[in-house]
C-alpha cells in the first residue's frame, strides 16, 4: 500500500506457507461467495441480540490492605490545593477515611480490571507518576523503581489532567475527579508510537457500572439527610454510603501514552469518541459477518473507552508530558499461529465489523488483536483460554466516514492523511483486507 508506514511491514517477515495458504484459501473463499447463506450480504446481523452483561466487578472491589501513609497523602493533596475542585474533591483528605487511598500496586493485590462502561467519564485526572512515564521515553523512566516499596518511601509527582472535550480550556460545569497511579515496572506493551501501562484508578464508587446503595453489606443505608452534613461532594450523582463502603474504589485499565510529536493518540482518541457504543458491547449467541462463511460470537469489537485526557498545566520545566488514553485492558496480543481456524476467523470478523459501522482500522497486524480467557460474563476465575474474548485495538491509522467527507471537502484536494490508500472507506478497506487480514486471520 502506498502510503502505508514502513513500520507497518516488520510483521510480514513472519509471513510462512501456512500464510500463504491462508491468503489462498481466501482467494478461494473470495472466488465463491457465500450466497447460500441469505442475511450474508446484511451487515452483521445479529442472529441473537440479547446484550450479554459482563461480570459485575464491584463484587470484587478490595477495600482493604495498605493505604498510603496519611501524611504522606495530605502533603500530596496540599500540591492541588490552587485548583477550586480539590477542596470540595471526594479525594480530599477531609472527605476521605484514613483507610484510603490504598498504596497503588500493592504486592499480591490485584484490582478488579474495569471491564464496562463508567457511568459518567472524569473531568479530572491527578496522575501520580513518581516514576516519570508521562513524557513517554524510556530514557527518562526512574529506572530501577520498584513499586513493592516504593510508593509507600518514595516522594510522589501529581500531575493534573482534563478530559479533552475538543473544547480546549474550558470550564467544565461538573468536577468528577479520579486519580490515576502509573508505574515504570507496571509497562504492559510497547507499540512504535506509544507505551501502554496497566494503570490503577480510583474513581467514585457512584461511577462504577455495578454501583447499588446497598453495596456489599449488609446494613441499612444511611439516611441521605444524615451525609448531607458529614460530607462535602461536588459529584451530583454521590447519595451516600460513607461508613458503610468507601466512597471511592480502586481498579485496573490500560493506559496508551503516546511518544512526543506523534500524533496517532489524538487520532485514536477522535476515533474511540466517534465509535457507536454497540462496538464495545458483547451480546449472547452468534452474528454474521461480510467476507466471513460461518457465524461467529458475538462479542465487543473494541475495548471500553474511559477518556482522553490532556495536561492542564504546562510543566515547570517545559517538559514533554503525554496525553493519555484510558481503555479497558483487553489481554495480551494474539500469536496467529496459535489460534484454530474458527479463532481465527471470528479475530477476521472483528474488522468486518469495524467495516460495517464506517471505519477502517489499517493496521491489520496480530499484534493489534488482543485475547484474553473468556467469557467476560463469568467471573475471572472461571473464564477460560478455550472460550476466549478477542477485541481489536491501536486506532492510532484508523480512518472514518466523517474523515473522508472533510477530506473530500477540501477544496484544494490536498490530503494530510498518509494511510489514505483509496478514494473511499471501501478503497482502503480492499486494499487493507485482502492482502493483510486474509494473511493473518483467515
Ligand atoms: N487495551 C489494551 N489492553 C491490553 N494491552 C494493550 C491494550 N492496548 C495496547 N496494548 C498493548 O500495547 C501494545 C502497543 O499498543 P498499540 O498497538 O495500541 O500501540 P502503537 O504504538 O499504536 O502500535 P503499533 O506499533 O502497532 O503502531 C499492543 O501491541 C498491546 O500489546
Ligand atoms: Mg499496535
């Protein structure tokens, strides 16, 4: 492909007879369409739209261990005393028990990974990054930090974040603060524009998905009245249950930071805003999909998305601090050799049904196709590598509708866009399908 970036190529050294077969067998499949099979030419027809919940996390929220030292948390908090929304903040240290925050990546705890969608995004984020990931260059990584005993010794770096609404600098009308804990040695992939960590977030418990009044005791809530005094919120959707579970919960997502003067993480954050919510829900039974000859599950497409947020402040030192992307950790990437013929092709069907809804991923690659033991319904426990859930990430070279139609309206007919290998969404699809995502997934 023309424009293709010469990083894309690395995986295609990998390319075997097996492959080779494969990119034959979907010559063939190609050759003779399935037309017995009636609904194929519909997009993705669910064939049972039942939406299939995944497993209620805060059922495993872990509200106890170590938190971080008390004083070591006011003095932290103090830094964001200038910002107006720290002192009505959930987060304050008058707001907060002295049980929380807990110590991030505590030895031996593992928080929930957050696997369905938040019931508001955060405005802000305070990202606590003592061990200088945020301007994204491993040279400038705290090398040996070790987050078994250094969080809880070592001095912390707060920086503070705000959702990007594509309104720059505006004041949000509702502060909904969470804090954010990355780590060096917490590294989770690497990809030529960007690192990935598994971050630890603690957000309002009235956020969570599985959020109920009563959570997980046994006591009458308190009376509503009774908080209104004791407690000072600025979260509109807060209704109390302080004393009988810890206002804010801990847990796991996956955070992509992008190297400086790269642009592919905005571009990936336009798409992840854009994508309809029906790519990211899983549903129970089977669909079909164009260019795939058998039913495949039903699953999510792509990762929850939990925002993108920017700096708000430009750093003392002028320093390059990324922006991060907060999605749910869907796994680790696929080794195509691995998967059977029906993995592979419901891994295939993913795109298609990227397709089918206005976008073009263009960066079909395995290590772009995420697995993990499923399926996400059953608790982690009893999920299992042969059910496995698949999801499709790195919208980084991803193209859409919208795109195209700014693109065509310029009048100049120039183009920005170097991934741009066709005159429509379905010119690129074609030339991205056919000789990339029959080699590796069909
Ligand atoms: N949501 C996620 N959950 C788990 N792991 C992830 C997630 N997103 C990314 N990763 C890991 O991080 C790696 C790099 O991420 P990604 O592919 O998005 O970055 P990139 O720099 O755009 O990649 P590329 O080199 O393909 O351009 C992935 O290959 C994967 O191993
Ligand atoms: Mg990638």
């Amino acid at each position: 492909m023309a424009g293709k970036e010469k990083d894309d190529q690395s995986d295609t050294a990998s390319e075997t007879s097996d492959d080779a077969k494969s990119v034959r067998s979907s010559q063939e499949h190609e050759a003779t369409p399935a037309t017995s099979v009636e609904d194929l030419a519909l997009p993705c027809k669910g064939l049972c739209d039942d939406l299939d919940p995944v497993y209620d996390i805060t059922k495993l929220l872990v509200d106890d261990g170590k938190a971080i030292p008390r004083p070591k948390f006011t003095a932290m908090t103090a830094a964001l005393d200038e910002y107006e929304w720290s002192r009505h903040s959930l987060f304050h240290p008058s707001c907060l028990p002295p049980t929380h925050p807990l110590l991030p990546h505590a030895l031996g705890i593992t928080h929930p990974n957050l696997e369905a969608p938040l019931r508001a995004l955060p405005t802000t984020l305070v990202v606590h990054d003592p061990s200088n990931v945020l301007p994204a260059n491993k040279s400038e990584r705290v090398r040996d930090w070790d987050s078994e005993t250094d969080w809880e010794d070592d001095a912390d770096v707060l920086r503070v974040y705000r959702l990007h609404t594509g309104a720059a600098g505006e004041a949000l009308p509702e502060e909904r603060v969470a804090h954010l804990y990355l780590a060096a040695d917490r590294t989770h992939g690497q990809g030529h524009h960007s690192f990935v960590y598994i971050g630890e977030l603690d957000v309002a418990r009235t956020l969570l998905p599985g959020y109920t009044h009563t959570l997980g005791n046994e006591q009458p809530a308190a009376e509503p009245d009774a908080l209104a005094g004791s407690i000072s919120l600025r979260d509109p959707e807060f209704e109390g249950v302080l004393g009988l579970a810890p206002p804010i919960a801990r847990v796991s997502v996956a955070a992509k930071l992008g190297i400086k003067g790269d642009d592919h993480l905005a571009r990936e954050a336009r798409m992840y805003a854009r994508f309809p919510a029906a790519l990211s829900q899983h549903h129970r039974g089977t669909t079909r999909c164009t260019e795939i000859d058998e039913p495949v599950p039903y699953g999510a497409v792509v990762p929850q998305f939990f925002g993108y947020y920017v700096p708000c402040d430009e750093p003392k030192d002028k320093g390059y601090l990324s922006a991060i992307l907060l999605v749910e950790a869907c796994g680790t990437s696929i080794e195509g050799k691995t998967l059977n013929s029906h993995e592979r092709r419901t891994t295939a069907s993913l795109f298609s049904r990227l397709h089918d809804v206005g976008f073009v991923q263009n960066s079909e690659y395995p290590r772009n196709m995420l697995i993990q033991p499923g399926p996400l319904s059953l608790p982690p426990v009893q999920r299992s590598r042969s059910t496995p859930s698949f999801r499709l990430i790195d919208f980084g070279r991803a193209i859409d509708e919208e795109e195209l139609n700014i693109i065509e309206a310029n009048e100049d007919g120039t183009c920005s866009l170097t991934y741009l290998a066709g005159d429509t969404l379905d010119g690129l699809w074609r030339h991205t399908w056919r000789p990339y995502v029959c080699r590796y997934f069909l």
